[in-house]
C-alpha cells in the first residue's frame, strides 16, 4: 500500500494498517447505507469550523437526518446543536464514548446494540486519531470507523484524503448529502 | 486467626531501616512495600477504572526478534500483545519520570549533605509537624535529618531498578500488572519528589510555615536586559542558590540580572524574591532566541537538548552545571576560573562545570564582560513584516506543529501590520521551534512572533511548599463533608491548547470556592493572565488553603505537598495512622476526599509518574487533549461499572449505582469540557446532603454555562434523596428526575474499598 502521510505529522503512522482512502462520495454514502446501527460521534470543532459562512455542524447534522444516524455530541459541542434545535442522542467526551464502543456487548446509544460504523467529525486530529486507534486496536472484530474531517486519518478504516483546497472537502459533504438523500 | 510469625531477616531489615521501635505510630501493613504488596489495592481500582489504551504505533521493536506486527490480536515473538505493550510503555514512561526526581533528589541530598551535613536537622517550621507524609505513609520512616532522607531515597532507587527489570524482553506478561508497577513506581516518584523539596526547603532554608509569600515579577519583559543577564533553566536550585549567593557575596547583585525558566525559575524565587520568572518551558527557546540572555546555566529536566546549538545563534554562553546534561561539551570542572572566563568569551565557548560554585564564578564573570559587547533586541516591526512577507501560505510549519496551529495566515496578517489575530496564535503556541526548521522560506517564524508577543509582566506569588498543619485542620471537617466543593490542583507542563486556560480555570474555580494549588509550568501560566483590574489570580485571591484560597505550592517537585496534603487530612483530621499504611490512605483519599488533579498541559514522562502516582492515592486527574498520546487512561463507565461500596458503620457492601469518582485519568477535549468535569470529579460518596447541594450546585451550573443549558445527563446517578437537590434548580431537577423514574437511595455512612476485595487491612483500619 502505498503510504499517505496525514497532514498533521503528529498522525503519521507508525505501523502497517492505514485507513482505506476514499475520495468518492457515493462509496462512503453506500458503506454508512450498509451499516446496520452506525454512529456519529461529533466534536467540538464543528461549531468552529465553517465553509463559505456555513458551519460543519449544519452539514453533521444534514447527514445524520439525510441517513437518520443517531448523534453522540462530544466535548460542549451540544450547546451549539441544541441551538440549531437539534438534542444528540448521547453525550459523552471522546475518550468515553471509544470507551464504550471498544466493548462488543455495549448496547450503544439506542439500547439496541453496539454500532457496527462509527463516523467521527470534529475533533482535533491528535485526539481523534488517538481515538481511532483504540477501536482499531480493541474492537476490530465488531465494528469499522470511518472520518469526515478534512485530512487523511490513517488508524481509521476509512478516511478522506488531504484535501487542499476547501473547495474539495466543501464538494465531497454536499455530494455525500445528496448520495444519503437518494438512498435513503 | 492470624498466626504471629517470625520475622524474616528482611522484615527485620527494613524495621531497622524505618527506625521501628521508635513508637511515634505503629508500623503498619507496608513499610517500604515493594512491587507485591500493593498489588491487591491497585487490581482494586483497575477493576472500575480499567485501562484505556490508545496505541501510537501498530509494533514492537524493543528486540531483535522484532519488529512485531501487533494488530488484530496478533502477539509478538516474545508472546506480548498490544495491551501489555502499551501499559509496559507506560510503566517506562513513569519510570522515567520517577527517576528524573529521584535524581534530583539525590544530587540535591548529596550537595545539601556536603554542605550542611547527614546531621542536619528537618525542620518545617511552628506549622508543620507532619513533615513528610508522603515518605511516612509509604516507607514508615518519620526523617529527622537529611542522612535519613538518603535512607529514602535509596529506597527508591532500588524499588526502580526491580521495576525497570520487568520491562526487559520475557517478563511481565499481564497488562493490569504492568499497571501495578506503574502505579507502584509513581507512588514512588511522590516519595522521592518529597525527599528532594524537604531537603531544598531545609537546605537553601526556603519559605515554610508561611501562606503569605512574596510577590514576583514574571515575564520577560521584567528582566532589566541593560544589565549582564544570567539565565537559568532546569529544576535543580544547587545551581541557582549558589550563583545568588555568590552575588550576594561579592556585592554583584545590583549588577547583574537573574532570570528563570521552568521549575528553576520557581526554586530561584523561594530563594530570592528579586529573581525574575521568564515563563513556562514553553517559552524558552522563543526567550533565548531573543538573545536576551548572556549565559544559559542549564541544570536538569525540560531543558532544550540543543541548547548549544541555540545559543551559538544569539552569541549566548552556556554552561552546563549537572552530569545528567553535559552536551558533549568538555567538562571544565578542574579547570582554573580564569581559563574557562577567557575561552567563554574571546572563543564563545560553552563548557560543563559541575561544581556549582565554580559555575557561579564562571557565569558571573562572562556574562559581565560580554554583555556590554551583545545586541539584544527584539525584532523591529519593519524587520518581521519583511520576513513575514516571504510566506508562500504553503502549509508546511502546520502540518509538523504539534498544537497543529496553521501559522501561515498569521505571517499574512504580520506582513500585513495586523498583529490581533498572530497574537492569539501565538498565546497557543507551546515554543517547539519545529515550524522554523521546516519552513522552506527560511522564515524565522519564531522571531517574527517576537512582533506579537506580550510585552507585558505579570506577578505571581512565591512558592511556600508544604501546606500547613493548622490549614488541615480547619479545611478537615467542610472538605470531608462537601461543603468546600474541592481541592483542585492544577499542575504539570506547558502543551495546552491555549496559554489562557489554566488562568481561566483558576478563576472560575477560585471564585467558587474551590481550594486552588498549584505547581509548575501550571503555576507560572495561571499568573500570566490579567483579569479585573487588570490582576492575576495571585493578586485577586488569598494565598491560604482555605476556601476560594489560591496557592503556588511550588515547582514540580512540590507535587509531593498536593498527595501530602490529601494525606494529612486521613492523618491529622480522621485520626487514621498513616505509618506504612498506604492502603488505608489511599481508600480514604478515594472515597472521601473530594480532590481532583488538573494537568492541563501534560507533557513529559514526570508529568506521567506524577499523575499516576496521584491515581493510586486516589485522586482522580484531567488532563489535556495532548495527553491522549500518553496512550493510557482509567476510565470507567458509569451506567454499567460496579459502584459497590462496604459501608464501614453497617458492615455491609452497599451497591450505590454512584460513578464517584466516575474516572482517575481522563482527557477532556476542551477547556469547556474540563470545565463542567472538575466538579464532578470532587463529588465523593460521604458527602453530606449540604455538601452535596454545593457541588451538585456547581456542577449543573457549569454544565449550563458550558454546555448550552439543560441538565447534566448522569445527574440522577449523583443525587441520593431529595436533600442533595441544590435549592435553585429544586423544581426543574424534581420534575427531570421524576420523568426518568429516579429513586432514592441512602447516603453511605463511612464509605470503604476495604472489604470489597482481597486484602490484609482490617475493616477497623478504616474505621476512625
Ligand atoms: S519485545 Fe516481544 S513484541 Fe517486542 S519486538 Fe521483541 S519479541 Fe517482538
Ligand atoms: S513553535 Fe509554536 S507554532 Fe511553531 S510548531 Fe511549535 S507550537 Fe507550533
Ligand atoms: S512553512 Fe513558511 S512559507 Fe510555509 S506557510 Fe509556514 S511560514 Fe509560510
């Protein structure tokens, strides 16, 4: 495989299995499709970030309605979706909600089970991708992850490129929304 | 049915070594425990707050079998999987840090005994009659002289190497006992940080016994640099209270300016109150960058390891004054004075010089006769927009930040004339210097910041060490009942997010009434920011540990006072002896201690042994998003852990569904985050209904100013009957609990690990 370097050096990996990357929105709206009990898990960094006057969390939360995915708001990201009148399904900080999800007989956010697809969103890039790590390390065999920001993760199991431009990343979220909505 | 057996030779050893039949306690279950014998208390507290482990790297390259592939449940050729990998990693990482204060303490013991001799009497002061609780607690020795500190500390020395052993290729092979050595070497760390600031308080005849210490200067703007500057960097003050005592002496220090960065610089100031604070660690490559200082003296721990190269940049000197630092540089410390003063300055020189008179001398001399002949200015503004100007906005100094801060539009804003924003930045930038070497424009990114940093000072009080008997006493009963919320102690490094946060926390604690200490790098940044009136926290709350009371405790080695402190309140307020009985301390800590750690910024491995040491005392720590890098937590999970308790006064195991404390080390996201955690954290099972009205107060006041308003989602699991309900939210938390089906449960009377899980400590024992 050839090697993607993450755009944070911090993330540069240091083993031999790196995140599948996809840079096709239609594959990764079929893979959240695919998934029976999948779970966002979105951070702080979304109210923060935003593409051309829009913030990240109106197009997390687009995606979650448009593929009806229950929310686990993390850090004090809740404030700012709460404001948007959307209430996440849990919340728990990063480092926990990974904690749970590392468990196969966790029931997870719905009490109906442990997801199968965690997509992450919104973290700073060292947590989540300490995050991923864990779940790539201790729950393999239940369940896949999956990011959204706009940089290569590599202990994910699929992972966007390093987009350079906001432009790429800005298309891709709105192709995504629009592959869910025709699927769903 | 306890048969009474012979002492082993052993045993009888360490009776002799811990001065036993001096009666002053009885010896309890554990004088100087080795790896074994606290291991039932530790596989106690990992069964609720289990490992959490986040794998930097996929292998194992310890040996030549290797490099192991350890993914997907393969194990190595040494038969070790991923999990018993990480936490032997981190049983390294806490060896390191342990080892680095040991070290520390040894140097100093061993300079302090030449000096003042093994005879030297210990003494804390009128206040403080529990000297050393760390090192009584844990070794069962109550030090009267230096000579016994070194008994101590040899104690510790042989502890590590056992527990360096199992790290070697084909031994330990269980992750949860890796995590009992950890823990094992980092309550040792707490020994031997204690050790090294009892001698330095007794030794250099430090601030003790005393809340109301002196008012420093901070910032680098307080360092007069018309006059020769010495810099000092490291921990260890044999260095920097020779070099004022040498000034003093020779009637130079009128003449001659003395600076610090790092914990030496928080030594320095218990020693003089007109030595300078420079910054935290993450200030020092910008600050010797600026050229300011004539002569770096480097010590030990968080120093850059290319100083010289640094300095060789600015023209400055460098002398480096202990063995565990030296730089390849030659050792000078026979050479004659006047040989070494020459070669420093007509050749520019650096050299080693271990003996810290001689260092003085030499640092004194140099730095006087160059300064006259050095530039030291900051950067013109016309000079860092030039610079700034040759950013192609390629992105290279973000992707190697470790803060991952994106530096390019802040060399537009700079090259612009806009300095708001690249000042923000720069307030977030911990001083790595990996963005300058990567940039391909050659920009001196670090220099041009110098445009935009602060050029205020600020004032932090001094040190004062150990928290005082008398304190205990009066914060014993409210702290134990809940009604003071917490003691926070905010400590370690300088790899936070932002450099405002710690101020913010201090802040927003103190002014509810928290007891706020701390130490280190945590200490300098919580002064470093102004609030009304434009005062830091030093200035604005009462140095006291008492109620809304904000106290510098000291440098990192000054931690040991924090678990101290913990300890005196089972010892002097409980009545619990606490002579090798460390279980019976740490259970009640656990239990009954509403404390919590705070180590924003964690960096370095003694920031690991540091916090750990604190987990297994049972005080439960926040760290920083960075520390997710450490690569291990204990957490646990709330809905589904076992909350049982023994309540001691009924004899019964209760289940209390309670997550109190609901984790021991645990990364939060975000300032906010923290925020709303810390006070969650303090909340213990023996809280009276008052207190717990207080904290639960807090907790759901904060979780509404930080996390958009509500109730916090597991509040029903902290509220036992009606009377824990905070009487401004009564309504709204009635209705809530109503809605989700709460029932109410009874207050535990006298809450207790013991009993739950094998161990050889009575229930009595905890009983006061
Ligand atoms: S120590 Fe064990 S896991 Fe590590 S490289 Fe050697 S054989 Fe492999
Ligand atoms: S010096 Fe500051 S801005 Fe540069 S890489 Fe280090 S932390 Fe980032
Ligand atoms: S590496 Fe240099 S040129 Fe590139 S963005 Fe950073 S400062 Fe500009």
């Amino acid at each position: 495989m050839s090697a993607m370097i993450p755009f944070h050096r911090v993330n540069v990996l240091t083993g031999i299995k790196s995140a599948r990357l996809i840079e096709d929105a239609a594959e990764y709206a079929n893979l959240i499709q695919k998934a029976k009990r999948p779970l966002w898990v979105l951070g702080p960094l979304l109210s923060e970030w935003a593409l051309d006057g829009k913030l990240l969390i109106e197009y997390a939360l687009e995606i979650a309605k448009a593929a009806n995915i229950p929310i686990c708001a993390t850090a004090h990201v809740k404030g700012k979706m709460v404001e948007l009148g959307v209430k996440p399904d849990s919340v728990y900080d990063a480092v926990e909600i990974v904690n749970a999800l590392k468990d196969p007989d966790w029931r997870g956010v719905k009490k109906e089970g442990n997801h199968d697809l965690v997509i992450f969103f919104g973290i700073r890039s060292d947590l989540e991708e300490q995050c991923l790590s864990v779940l790539k390390h201790f729950a393999f065999n239940h369940l896949k992850t999956m990011t959204l920001d706009k940089y290569y993760f590599p202990h994910a199991n699929y992972s966007l490129p390093n987009f350079r431009k906001d432009e790429q990343w800005k298309a891709f979220l709105e192709d995504l929304i629009s592959e869910l909505k025709k699927g769903g | 049915m306890a048969e009474v057996k012979a002492l082993t030779k052993k045993q009888e050893e360490v009776r002799q070594l811990i001065k036993a039949e001096i009666p002053w306690e009885p010896v309890g279950p554990t004088p100087m425990p080795e790896i074994p014998d606290l291991r039932s208390w530790d596989m106690r507290l990992l069964k609720t707050y289990k490992p959490w482990y986040a794998p930097f790297c996929d292998l194992c390259c310890l040996c030549t079998y290797g490099k192991c592939d350890l993914t997907q449940g393969r194990r190595g050729a040494c038969g070790l999987d991923i999990a018993t990998q990480q936490a032997r990693i981190i049983l390294l990482a806490c060896l390191m840090g342990c080892s680095a204060h040991a070290g520390h303490a040894g140097h100093i013991l061993e300079f302090l005994i030449e000096k003042h001799g093994p005879d030297k009497k210990i003494d804390m002061g009128t206040f403080i009659e529990l000297e050393a609780p760390n090192i009584r607690t844990v070794t069962g020795l109550k030090p009267e002289t230096l000579g016994d500190l070194k008994t101590v500390i040899e104690y510790v020395y042989k502890e590590i190497t056992y527990l360096l052993d199992s790290t070697h290729f084909g031994q330990e092979g269980s992750y949860l006992d890796y995590e009992s050595k950890a823990l094992h070497a980092s309550m040792l760390d707490h020994v031997g940080m204690e050790v090294a600031d009892i001698a330095q308080i007794v030794g250099f005849d430090f601030p003790t016994s005393v809340a109301n210490t002196p008012m420093i200067d901070m910032g680098w703007e307080a360092v007069d640099k018309s006059k020769p500057v010495i810099l000092l960097v490291g921990h260890n003050p044999a260095t920097s209270c020779t070099l004022i005592d040498y000034l003093r002496e020779n009637n130079l220090y009128d003449k001659v300016e003395v600076a610090g960065i790092c914990c030496t610089a928080l030594e320095t100031t218990r020693y003089s109150d007109r030595a300078k604070i420079v910054g935290p660690l993450s200030r020092q490559l910008f600050f010797i960058r600026s050229g300011i200082a004539d002569v770096i003296m480097t010590d030990e721990q968080c120093i850059r390891t290319d100083m010289p190269i640094e300095a060789d940049k600015v023209s400055s000197r460098v002398i480096a004054c202990l063995d565990k630092v030296m730089y390849g540089l030659e050792d000078a410390t026979d050479w004659d004075t006047e040989e070494i003063v020459k070669q420093m300055v007509e050749d520019k020189k650096h050299f080693a010089i271990l003996d810290p008179e001689k260092a003085a001398e030499v640092a004194a001399q140099v730095a006087l006769k160059i300064s006259p002949r050095r530039k030291k200015e900051w950067i013109s503004e016309e000079e860092a927009k030039e610079l700034a100007g040759k950013c192609t906005q390629c992105d290279m100094c973000e992707r190697v930040c470790p803060n991952l801060l994106g530096l390019g539009k802040a060399m537009k804003d700079i090259s612009e004339g806009n300095f708001d924003e690249p000042q923000k930045l720069f307030n977030k930038c911990i001083g790595c210097g990996k963005c300058d070497q990567e940039c391909p424009q050659h920009i001196p990114i670090l220099r041009v910041m110098q445009v935009v940093a602060s050029k205020e000072t600020w004032r932090i009080r001094a040190g004062r060490g150990a928290i005082m008997d008398t304190e205990i006493r009066n914060v014993g009963a409210p702290l134990t009942l809940g009604t003071i919320p917490g003691v926070l102690a905010f400590v370690g490094c300088s790899n936070y997010p932002d450099i405002d946060d710690v101020a913010d926390m201090v802040y927003e604690f103190a002014k509810r009434k928290y007891i706020v200490v701390l130490t280190g790098c945590a200490a300098m940044v919580a002064g470093m920011k102004k609030f009304q009136d434009g005062k830091t926290v030093y200035e604005l709350f009462p140095p006291d540990f008492d109620a809304g009371g904000v106290v510098n405790v000291g440098s990192c080695v000054s931690n040991a006072h924090i678990t101290g402190a913990a300890i005196k309140i089972a010892n002097i307020f409980a009545a619990l002896p606490l002579r090798a009985n460390y279980e019976v301390m740490a259970d009640y800590v656990l239990n009954r201690v509403g404390a919590c750690g705070v180590a924003w910024g964690a960096m370095s491995q003694k920031a690991a042994s540091i916090g750990t040491g604190c987990n297994r005392l049972g005080v439960p720590v926040v760290l920083g998003p960075h520390s997710s890098k450490y690569r291990r937590l204990y957490l646990s999970r709330k809905e589904e852990d076992d909350w049982r308790v023994m309540d001691a006064r009924k004899r019964e195991i209760v289940d209390t569904g309670e997550p109190s404390p609901e984790h021991i080390a645990y990364v939060a996201e975000t300032k906010e985050k923290a925020m709303v955690m810390i006070p969650k954290l303090c909340i213990r099972k023996n809280d009276t209904p008052q207190g717990r009205s207080i904290k639960l107060n807090h907790y759901i006041s904060l979780y509404r100013k930080y996390m958009g308003g509500g109730l916090p989602e597991d509040l029903h699991l902290f509220v036992r009957r009606d009377a824990d309900i905070p009487l401004v939210y009564k309504k709204e938390v009635r209705i809530h609990l109503k809605e989700i089906g709460w029932q109410p449960k009874e207050p535990v009377g006298l809450p207790t690990f013991i009993g739950t899980y094998p161990t050889k400590v009575p229930l009595e024992a905890v009983i006061h």
